[in-house]
C-alpha cells in the first residue's frame, strides 16, 4: 500500500497530500447539495434505489458491459452473453453492498470475500477466496502487472488492520485507498473491478459521508472514462506522492460527479411534482 513517510496513522497521511484537502473539500460540499436538497426529504428512498441503478450501470460499463441506463432498468434476464453477465453481477453487488456495511469494520476481508461469491455466482473452488499462486486472473481490463499470491495476501491482511484499527483519515481517502489497493491486487481470479468499485462504495456509506448511499462514484468513473480511470491507478500502482494524490482526487471527482447526477434526480422529480 502506498504512504508517505512513518505515522500511526498513515491513511490520514495521505489525507495531507497536495491537492486531496481540496478534494475532501470539494467532495462534501457536493454531497451537502444533494442532502440538503428539499426532495431528499420527503423521498430519499426513491433517489436511494435510483443512485443504485445507476451506479451499478456505471460499474458495468467500466467492466466492459457499457450499456443504456434505460437497457438496464428493463432488462431482466442477465444470464446471456458476458455484457449481460457482468451487468447482473454489477446489480447483485449493489443490492448486496447495504447488506454488509455492519460486518465491514469488524471483517472487512470477509465482506470481499463475500462480494466475490455474489459476483461471480459459481461454486468454483477459485470463488469467494484470494488467489493462490499460479491461478490465473481473468481482468483484462486492468493490464498492470500482477503481484504475486503472497504479496496479495500480505497487503490484504494490511488493509483489514487499517479498517479495522480505523483512524482520523478523510472517508474519500479511505474508500480511494480500498479501491486502488484492490484494483492493483486483483486479488480474486475475476471481478475484480466490479468488487473494488463495490468497497469503495461500502466506505462511503459505512463512513457516513453518503449514508444513504445516494452518490454514487461509479456513475462518475465512468463519465471520467476508463483511460482516465487506468491512467489514475497507474499514479496509484507508482506509489509517488503525485501519484497517489492524483488517484484520490480522481476518486473525488467521480464522487462528485455521482452526487451532481442524484441532484439531477432530485430536481426532475421537483419539476414532476410541481
């Protein structure tokens, strides 16, 4: 995991890193906009379930299923072509991420582990574990080189101990690092870009940043575009200060951009009550 210099604390490290204080800032002022709005109020569930679908689209299209919101809202049936696979795993781990947040803090690895088994839906030995040496890794959107099993599950353990110790970090910081630690690991032998964008999520909430879940960043990586989302984890992977700050500040602006498309939301559904 990248940090720069001995703390106790070296998620909050990063949080002192050029350019992400303006980041957490910008980041809660854009979730203030949509919490503050007068339709979260009086039906925040509906914009809750609405942030779901298209954060899931949003995840989906990174992952190579990049389909039309309006696909997705009929769809039923996702058990065709990979697209279609991908996109019902994308829907599964949004529906299932609420169901984890209490475990989260206690058990983080256990909730990745479970996140895995839901997105791949399969009963293979590989399912619901990290990879073992040797295991092939089926990611081909992610072509950064692959770490090794014992690194995977050396850095794993470290990042549980991070969650779980907790610490004075920023949640944008966190849920960043939770991401790009996942994304550089890949440590299952698919999905993991759909899983990675999952935790994030799980931080965002569990933090109480966006408890109801009504932000959502996939919606923004994916208007960033997947050159500018590899580009970015490549600053990760590099483990420089610039690099690691420029990931943060991606992961801000994806944030942001989920909480600007949840006030469309609102305002749409103020002009249809007018």
């Amino acid at each position: 995991m990248s940090t720069t210099g001995a703390s106790a604390d070296p998620l909050a490290a990063l949080g002192a890193l050029p350019g992400v204080p303006e980041s957490v800032e910008s980041v809660r002022k854009a979730v203030d906009r949509v919490y503050g709005h007068r339709i979260m109020r009086r039906r925040s569930n509906e914009i809750t379930a609405e942030a779901a679908l298209r954060g899931a689209r949003g995840t989906g299209a990174l992952s190579g299923a990049d389909w039309a919101l309006e696909e997705v809202r009929r769809r039923t049936d996702f058990s065709g072509d990979g697209e279609a696979r991908v996109m019902g795993a994308a829907l599964r781990l949004t529906a299932e991420a609420g169901q984890l947040l209490s475990i989260w803090r206690q058990s983080p690895l256990r909730v990745l582990a479970r996140l895995h088994l839901v997105a791949a839906a399969g009963k293979e030995d590989q399912v619901g574990r990290p990879r073992q040496e040797g295991e092939p890794v089926d990611e081909p959107l992610v072509e950064l080189p692959l770490p090794p099993a014992a690194e995977v599950h050396g850095r794993l353990e470290g990042l549980a101990e991070l969650i779980i110790a907790g610490g004075s970090a920023p949640a944008l910081v966190t849920a960043a690092v939770v991401h790009g630690e996942l994304l550089a690991l890949r440590p299952f032998t698919s999905h993991n870009g759909l899983v990675a964008r999952t935790a994030e999520r799980i931080v965002l909430v569990g933090s109480g940043l966006d408890p109801k879940s009504v932000c959502p960043a996939e919606v923004g990586h994916a208007e960033l575009g997947r050159a500018a989302y590899l580009a970015a984890l490549e600053g990760y992977v590099s483990g420089t200060p610039e690099g690691v700050a420029a990931w943060i500040a991606h992961c801000g602006k994806a944030v942001g951009l989920g909480a600007r498309e949840s006030t469309a939301v609102c305002e749409a559904l103020q002009r249809g009550a007018a």
